[in-house]
C-alpha cells in the first residue's frame, strides 16, 4: 500500500495515528468535524445507525463521516491501526467508504 499519511498529507490533511486491540467497542456517537479515517492494518467495522447500515474497513480503506453522522464501531480479531484527520464542517457531502486503491 502506498503511504496512507503522505496521501493524506498530499490532499492538505494533518492525519494522527490511533490503535485499539481485538474487539474493542466505541457506543454510537457523533463529532462536530468533518473526519477522515484510513485504516494501516487490522480491521474495524463502523456501524451507522441512522442509516442502518455497517461498513466493514480493512487495511487500506477509508472512510469518510461528515459532522453529526452517528457512528458506532467494533475492533477486528486482529485490531485495527487507523490514521485520523478532521476536516471543517461543510468539506463532506456524505459518508463515504472508499476501498483500498480506489482512492
């Protein structure tokens, strides 16, 4: 995989790294940012409650969670590594999940 942070960088980004291990859980909530999350390895499913839907992310994956978009999440087996950067209100149109190489 190409470096996800310089490709972040590159699109004017600040990504910071950020790990969990296997089965960890965030409970549903929402940010007052824009976000992009990539993931560098491991696994992580966000579930988007408000949507009804779950998007499973491996390595190399990103998504994209405009402000106020609940989301809720559960760790792979493996963990998962992820890179973060917020964005200011407005930059996201709409979740978004791009797989790896498609972005």
């Amino acid at each position: 995989m190409v470096d996800a942070a310089a490709r972040l960088r590159a699109e004017g980004l600040d990504p910071s790294p950020w790990s969990n291990g296997p089965g960890d859980r965030y409970e549903a909530h929402e940010h007052g940012y824009d976000k992009v999350i990539v993931v560098e390895s491991g696994s992580i499913a966000f579930g988007l409650p408000d949507l009804g839907e779950t998007v499973d992310l491996v390595a190399g994956d990103r998504l994209e969670l405009p402000a106020a978009t609940r989301h809720d999440a559960v760790v792979g087996p493996l963990g998962v590594t992820c890179l973060e950067a917020h964005l200011r209100v407005g930059r996201l149109a709409r979740v978004a999940h791009r797989p790896a190489g498609g972005w």
